[in-house]
C-alpha cells in the first residue's frame, strides 16, 4: 500500500504482510562488494579520499 513520499519526492510503500517500507524503483543501488574491497586496498596504499573518489566515480561525501 502507498505510505507517503520519500525525502526526493518518489512514492513510498509498505508492505501490508511484515510492514516494511521500501521504494519500488529506487534511485540509488547499493555499492558491490568488490567496490568496498578496492576502497580498502587503495587506503592501505594511502591514496588521498579526492584521488579514490575521482577514480570510482564517487562522491567524497559518501567515502
């Protein structure tokens, strides 16, 4: 069932069977495993935050 609208604007639902909310097409996927162990080894080496979020095509907010 609806259940109002998300911070950016998208519709929210939430499930009538356990009540969890979620939004049906979501605008952000979830990083893959294999991103967070290339962050890790490119801090083990010392790289500047600037430098892996310019690489990964990340923002440095969310690093």
């Amino acid at each position: 069932m609806k259940n109002g609208e998300t911070q950016r604007g998208k519709q929210n639902y939430k499930c009538r069977n356990c009540g969890r909310q979620f939004v049906e097409n979501p605008q952000w996927k979830p990083k893959e495993r294999d991103t967070f162990a290339l962050i890790d080894r490119m801090l083990l080496e010392r790289m500047p935050l600037a430098g892996i979020a310019r690489v990964l095509q990340l923002s440095e907010s969310w690093l």
